[in-house]
C-alpha cells in the first residue's frame, strides 16, 4: 500500500504543476482559439483511444484519479497530454515538416521515458497483451503528428475564408 500513497502523491503533484503550466502556455501566443482546439481535439481523442485500450485490456491503470469512475488514466489524457499537444503545436506552428518531426523526438523523448519509469517502477501504468515500449513511442507520435495535421488543415481553412471576406 506505501507504493500506492507515494504514486497518488506522484499523480497529485504532476497535476498540480501542469494547472500551473497549462494557463500560461495556453495565453503564450496568440490564437488562442487554437490552442483551445487542439487541447480539445486532442483530449477527447485521447480519452477515445485510452477507453480502447483499457476495455481490450491492453493497458491497465492500477492507481488513477476517481478509479470507481474511470478506469482510463484521465489525468494524462484530459490534462498532461493535451497541455503537451499545445507547447508543441505552439512551438512548431511555422516550421516544415523535418522541424516539425525532429522538435516532436525532442520533446515526447523525455515524456516517453517517464512513461517507461513508471512502467516498471510505479504501479501507475502496467502494459498487457504484447504492448511494448515501442508502441507507446509511436502512438504517441502518430497521435502528435496527427493533431498537428488537423490544427494546419483547420488553420489553411481559416486563412481561405479570411481571404473570401
């Protein structure tokens, strides 16, 4: 049970510093309207593909937020994870696609690593039927790219019916 307090702990504090962080990087840079969508694009995304994954128990979730309510990790995928989509998204709006893809290594490589830590040090995540390391650096990856796609397609039609007017 000590395991249990020190990772509720663990999951307090990440929560904590990220309502801390999310303001400020949110009101960053402008359009704000962006960074609106692309957390909310990408959380509910998030809480899609992780209700997935937990209902083919794929991964498993042991100590979480509200466990008799969720048994999605809703912390990451509601707050960390889309705070994240946003910095990168901020920091590559004007880059091409080389910048775009070596600042996404750059920036899931330490993420990916605490993910992997907690994976074998904490009983926060426990993976299941084959899933691996490698799949949770993809997927995040795969999920990175696409809602960066989605905010430059929103974005492209935006400018076209500024144009219009």
């Amino acid at each position: 049970m000590k395991g249990n307090k020190s990772d509720k702990r663990f999951l307090r504090v990440l929560c904590i510093l990220n309502l801390v962080f999310l303001i400020p990087i949110i009101l960053r840079k402008p359009p704000i309207k962006d960074w609106i969508v692309v957390y909310l694009f990408n959380a509910v995304t998030n809480g899609i593909i992780d209700k997935l994954l937990t209902s083919y128990n794929i991964v498993k979730y042991p100590v979480r937020f509200v466990p008799k309510i969720f048994n999605i990790h809703i912390l990451f995928d509601f707050l960390l994870y889309p705070t994240f989509t946003i910095l990168y998204n901020q920091v590559t709006m004007k880059d091409k696609p080389f910048a775009i893809f070596y600042k996404l290594l750059f920036l899931i490589t330490p993420a990916f690593l605490i993910e992997v830590w907690a994976v074998s040090k904490t009983h926060l995540i426990k993976w299941k039927k084959g899933w691996n390391w490698y799949h949770t650096f993809i997927s995040i990856m795969f999920k990175s790219l696409l809602t960066r796609s989605f905010i430059g397609i929103i974005r492209k039609i935006s400018e076209k019916q500024k144009i219009r007017e």
